[in-house]
C-alpha cells in the first residue's frame, strides 16, 4: 500500500476493489469520479445500493461489459490507512470476516447524507392581501424576534397558530422558507488551561505520559493507582499534550453513566465539552461525531468500546479507563475486547496507549512483567485520605435469620456512619428482587421458558424476568408446574428485597438503589446519581454499576453483603474478578477527606479463602504472582491461549453431532500442538430457544490459533439451522 501522504487515486474509467459490508466482502466497480483508496462509496449491489470503501485495486477477471458504476461518493473523510489497517488486523484476530469489521465502523445511519437540515422561515416584506388574527399572530412573532427567522415548531408554539396558517403565507409569498444545515461544531479544548497542582508523585508520572506522547510513537503504559491517587487527574494532562500536538484523543470508559462525572471533568479542565458516544447518544449526534472524527474536527472523544471503530483522522492517544473492566469484551456479534484492541490500534497509528486501573486485569499485568508493556504506579491516595481499612465479617458466627442479610456488625456500623452524618453503601451484585422463586409443594424453580436460566423477580416492576434473554412474566399466583395456590416463595436477596430490609432497619434513613434496571434512562440515572453524591442519601444499595469510577465524597462505609458471590462457579477468573471488584467496591469508601478512615466489610462465608485474605491483605502484587503461578502451571490465559467455540441450534441431537463431527476432524489444529475439549453443553444450555454447546480450544501463545481455527472452520459445510461462533480469549465461558 502507498503511503497516505500519496494516497492512491483512480480516475473514471479505472478499476477498483470495493469492500461491502456482506458477506460478498470485495466486488470490482469501475470509477466514475476520481477517488482514493479508503473513500466512501456507494454502489450499486443486486437491485439494491450499498455503503462500501474502496479498498485497493480492481481485482479484475470479470468481462469489463459486466462491471458496474459507482453511483457516487460521499462527502465523508476517506478511511485512512492506520483505519484500514486496523479493521484488517482486528478482523484476523478475532476470526471476524472483514465485511463484519467494516459494519463495525460504518454502522451509523444515514452515513453519507450529509448534516441533517431544516426549514426556517422568514418574512419577505410584503403584506397579504386579507390579514386574519392569526395571520398577524405569526407575523408578529417575527418583529418580537428582531427578523429572526424561525422553524415552524417555534412559530406553532410562540404564535398558537396551526401549520397550515404558516403554510398559507408562504404560498401568499409573506414568507420566504430556506434549508439550512444543522451546523454545530465541537468546541477547541483548551489544553493550557490550568488543572490541579499536582503531587511530586503526580508529577513525575503525568511527566512521564506527557512525554510518551510528545514522542509520536507507539507504546504502551499500564497507569496503575490506587482508587482516589488522582490517576484520571494525571493522564487528563498527556490529554492535554496530545490536544497540543494537534493529535486526537480517544478516552473509553466502561459505562455510560460514568460518563457525566466525567464530561464535566472535561468541561472543567478544557474549557468545552469532547465529542460523546454511547448507546446514549441519537442517531444525529452519532452521525455528527463519526464524520468530525475523520474530519480531524474533533479533538478528544470520550465513549463506550464502539467508540474505537471510529474513524479517526490522526488518533495521538488512547486511553483506556478501568481497564480490567469485563464490559470492555464485546458478548454478541463481532466478540472483541476494546482494551486488547485500543493497544492494537495504537500500535497501528504510532499512538500511545494508556491501560488505567486500580486492579488491573492479570492480562495487562502480565504484559508489563514480559516487558511489552512499561508500568506507571500511584500509591498514594490524594489529601488526607486514607485507603479505607477492610475486613470479614463471618456469616458462619453472624447467624442471621433466614431471610436476612445484614449481619449484626454491619447493621450497627451503618448507624454509627450515619450518625457521623456520613452515608453507607450495600454492595449486591444482583439486580431485582429474588433471584429464584420456588414452589413449596412441588420444588418447581420458576425458569425462562426460552432459556437455560431461572426467571429473577422483580417487584418493583411486578414482573419475573430472565436476566439472559430479557423476558419478562408477570408474577404467578399458582404454580405453575402443580397449580398449588399461593405456594410460591421468593429465596436469595437482590438489590431490592436489600433495600426492603435496610428500610425496616431504618426507617428514617433515605435509601437509593442504584443498578442497571433504570429503565433505559440515562438522563434519569445521571440525576439519581447526582442527587447520591451532594448527599441527598443516607444509604446507597448497589449492582457492580457503582463500583467503578464514581466518587461518592459523603461515604464511609462500604458493606459487601455477599463477597463470595462471584468466586463461586469453574470461572477461569473467578478468583481474579472477585479480587477486583472487592477491591474496587471497598475503594469507594472514605475518599475524600471525611475526617476519619473509610471502613469496608466483607460478609463472607469462607473468611479464609486465600482470594478473601488477599482483599483483607491488600497485598495485589502477592496476588497476581500467585494467580499467575496457577494460570502458568494450567497453560491458561495469559500463558496459553483459549478460544472458545458455541454452537447452538434448534435440535439439541443435531448441534450435539455437528459439534463431534468437528472434534473428530481436529487436524488442522492438532498440528499447531492444540488441544481440544468437548463437546459438552454450555453452562447456559438453551438461550432464546436454542440449544448451545461449547468446544474449547487450548494452545500456546504464540502458535497461529486464528489462521489453524479457520482452516479448521472451512473443512466442514455448517448447516444453516446451526450457528457457530469463534470467540478469541473468551471472558465468559456462558
Ligand atoms: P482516581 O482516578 O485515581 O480515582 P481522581 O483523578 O479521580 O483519582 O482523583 C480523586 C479526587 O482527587 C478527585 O476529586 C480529584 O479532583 C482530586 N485530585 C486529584 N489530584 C489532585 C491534586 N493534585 N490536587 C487536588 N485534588 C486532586
Ligand atoms: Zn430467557
């Protein structure tokens, strides 16, 4: 490929190669009008048209008579080669069909019609011949507006007249109509702005970032702090070098909810606010970012894991927050995880990348000790803060009552911190009411009818729902399996039936609960969140959405009601994430100076389980030798590599031979010294109707897993009622 600085161009008449996002992949069109490689085109496919880029030259061997035209080409940034670069790169490593790598970063609608625009109106001069009240109406919203033209909904509103008396003037010619682009731009970040006084310790490693990215080359940089060191504060200012350079900025953050926190940070320290994308955003905004984005028109971008398939101009800078995160690992379609691919994009664009977190992902931890990544530390939390102390309290000794989960000792710290003025957080990772509901005459366990799951009461919507597939239900009377009337009964705690309890407890306290069941309200999430920080709660109860980012400055204590929670099941990171997320719920106590150390209590039932005395212990870096020791010995990740293969079907039998069908015929990895295990039917059986079985495949690190996986794949005709999907480092083994 040439070098972008002269990009390839093709003139009409020329051949060229033009990647769609179907499975057809490449198709040649001839040129109409000039274009480069990377243009976005769109072109006639079938009786249909379709959005695809040129992806080189033509690859010939179709008659030229049978060659078709490219109907246009949008007025967008061309992809460039570090763009192109990467789809390719990502799509090898994690098995996905280029085609499907390039939905992934054209996926906004309405892509290439420019800037949506409106109809504004404005008066001509000339009177109407019969003038009606509510003619003069609308007329006079004009001389209150100074001339300023107005949409038609501002002249509804402010005039009370309907359209058609609008309409009715303009045909009269009383009102001129114009388009006019929506044109809104993305405010210049102001990098020289000053932030805080940094620590000596801060210094010296927003020093060392900053220089990492005055260099122009690739690396990469594990940021690791403890929670409250001020880490955010310290990689804003490599932030503010790249802006200085001229180069953009990519931050992702693990949740969408976290975001506002943080886009006020932003607005603080820069002067405007960065270009936003999540799930949140609508679908102008989000054509309103990708184009800024390739347009070099938008200095820093702050967004989910999709934010990365954006088509940055000239990318300077990664970042990437919480990098342990398990949300950074895309579940369904095209299975990437962010973190692993905002290093390879980096490592494409000579842009830095910076992995940031408290408790970083053994992954990353890994990467530093072999050298392939340098390693950053903050030890120290910010002011006078202290890390909060942490402890267990034994449930085995708590002997709480059966359908209680606050013991004595944490009900009584909770209205010692209260009557401190300060607030209590109860952390349950588990969203609803009841996680099962039981029928006391037959032992029927309410489960989704389409999934391999029990069904999740959630009282507050009166409804069961599955947790896998979404389902909902409204809650039986009778059972459903006996028909028994009013047998049925609620087992195990969610953040709900927590609250219930903690509001028997106390009665006078404001109680919050805080998980992803907010309805798909962001807006309104954003509010409760606010509301929780200037401290209109006495008692926040939370899912693991808390647990990352936020600063609650008013909390001083942090009760874990179920800290074995996650380390049960054969989960390869069971250990790993019930270390973090510990650590990390803990860390949310007593972080700004409250005038006493934060406390966090850890009701366990195995007080003694090594991973539970290296929370106590706060002893990370003994933590990760040991898990890496184990990982070591069993050849697993980040010693080995895994991939994970799921079938699923809609005949358990079938899904079932196909799968040893598959194993039988293992050659192609055999020969890259892989091993193979299973078939066996996946922990999660059946989801959304179908039958699902998992076949994993172990190999070295450096043996070619990808290209052994596909010459594998492409041995056998998949019939169309089975599914197959490749997942590369698997994080979930569902
Ligand atoms: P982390 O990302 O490590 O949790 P933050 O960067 O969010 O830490 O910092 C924690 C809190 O301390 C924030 O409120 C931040 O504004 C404040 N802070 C960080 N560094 C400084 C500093 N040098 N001087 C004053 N306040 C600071
Ligand atoms: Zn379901």
């Amino acid at each position: 490929m040439p070098a972008e600085s002269e990009p390839r161009v093709w003139g009409e008449g020329e051949l060229v190669s033009v990647l769609v996002p179907r499975p057809i992949g490449t198709l040649d069109y001839l040129v109409s009008q000039g274009v480069v490689t990377g243009s976005v085109v769109e072109v006639p496919l079938a009786n249909s048209r379709e959005i695809g880029v040129v992806w080189g030259p033509g690859q010939g061997g179709v008659e030229r008579s049978r060659l078709r035209k490219i109907n246009r080409v949008l007025d967008v940034a061309p992809l460039n080669r570090p763009m192109r670069h990467f789809l390719e790169r990502a799509g090898a490593y994690t098995v996905t069909p280029l085609p499907i790598m390039l939905r992934l970063a054209t996926r906004v609608p309405g892509i290439g019609d420019g800037m949506p625009v409106r109809t504004l109106f404005h008066p001509t001069g000339t009177e109407p011949a019969k003038m009606t009240p509510a003619r003069r109406n609308v007329l006079e919203q004009f001389e209150q507006r100074g001339g300023m033209p107005a949409t038609m909904s501002e002249l509804i509103e402010l005039s009370g007249a309907g359209a058609g008396v609008v309409r009715g003037l303009v045909k009269l010619g009383v009102l001129a109509q114009e388009k006019r682009p929506r044109d809104i731009t993305y405010p210049r970040l102001d990098p020289d702005r000053p932030g805080f006084e940094l620590t000596p310790e801060q210094r010296a490693v927003a020093d060392n970032l900053r220089q990492g990215v005055a260099s122009g080359i690739y690396h990469c940089t594990l940021l690791k702090g403890v929670t409250g060191s001020g880490k955010t504060e310290v990689y804003l200012e490599a932030v503010a070098e790249c802006l200085r350079t001229d180069r953009q900025v990519l931050v992702l953050l693990p949740e969408i909810a976290l975001t506002a926190e943080f886009i006020q940070r932003i607005e603080d320290r820069f002067g405007g606010r960065p270009g936003e994308w999540h799930s949140g955003i609508t679908g102008t905004e989000r054509k309103r970012l990708w184009r800024a984005a390739g347009e070099g028109k938008v200095g820093l971008v702050v967004g989910a894991r999709s934010a990365l398939f954006l088509p940055f101009r000239n990318l300077g800078l990664i970042i990437v927050d919480e990098e342990n995160d398990g949300s950074y690992k895309q579940e369904e379609g095209a299975l990437y995880n962010a973190r692993d691919m905002a290093v390879l994009r980096a490592s494409l664009g000579a842009a830095r990348a910076v992995l940031v977190s408290a408790t970083p992902s053994l992954e990353s931890w890994h990467n530093v000790r072999t050298g392939k990544y340098s390693r950053l530390n903050l030890p120290t939390r910010i002011g006078a803060a202290e890390l909060p102390e942490i402890m267990a309290i034994d449930l085995r000794e708590a002997r709480l009552d059966s359908g209680r989960w606050i013991s004595g000792a944490l009900a009584h710290a909770m209205r010692e911190t209260r009557g401190n003025g300060h607030q209590s957080l109860l952390f349950l990772n588990r969203r609803g009411y009841a996680p099962l509901t039981v029928c006391r005459e037959c032992g029927e366990q309410i489960g989704c009818s389409e999934c391999d799951t029990r069904m999740v009461e959630h009282r507050f919507a009166r409804r069961l729902m599955c947790h896998l597939c979404g389902r909902t239900t409204p809650i039986p009377e009778n059972c459903p399996a006996c028909g028994a009337d009013g047998g049925l009964r609620t087992v195990g705690p969610g953040v709900e039936r927590l609250a219930d309890e903690a509001r028997e407890l106390f009665p006078d306290s404001r109680i919050e609960i805080l998980s992803s069941d907010f309805s798909g309200n962001v807006a309104e999430f954003r509010q409760r969140l606010e509301i929780v920080r200037r401290g209109g709660t006495d008692i926040i109860i939370g899912t693991q959405i808390i647990a990352k980012g936020h600063n609650f400055p008013r909390l001083g204590l942090v009760g874990a009601v179920d800290a074995d929670l996650s380390l049960h099941g054969s989960d390869l990171r069971a250990a790993e994430r019930t270390f973090q997320l510990m650590t990390q719920v803990a860390g949310r106590a007593g972080r700004a100076d409250l005038g006493r150390r934060g406390i966090a209590m850890l009701q366990t039932w195995q007080p003694d389980h090594p991973v539970i005395q290296a929370i106590l212990a706060g002893n990370d870096e003994e933590f990760w030798e040991a898990e890496a020791a184990e990982r070591q010995i069993a050849g697993a990740p980040p010693f080995g590599r895994y991939a994970g293969i799921i079938l699923s079907g809609n005949s358990v039998s079938m899904v079932e031979e196909f799968g040893r069908e598959m194993v039988r015929r293992c050659e192609p990895l055999r020969r890259i010294g892989a091993q193979i295990f299973g078939p066996a039917p996946a922990p999660v059986a059946k989801l959304r109707g179908r039958f699902r079985f998992r076949i994993l495949v172990k190999a070295e690190r450096e043996a070619p897993l990808q290209a052994a996986l596909l010459r594998w794949k492409s041995q056998f005709r998949i019939p169309g009622s089975i599914r197959i999907v490749i997942d590369i480092d698997p994080q979930s083994f569902m």
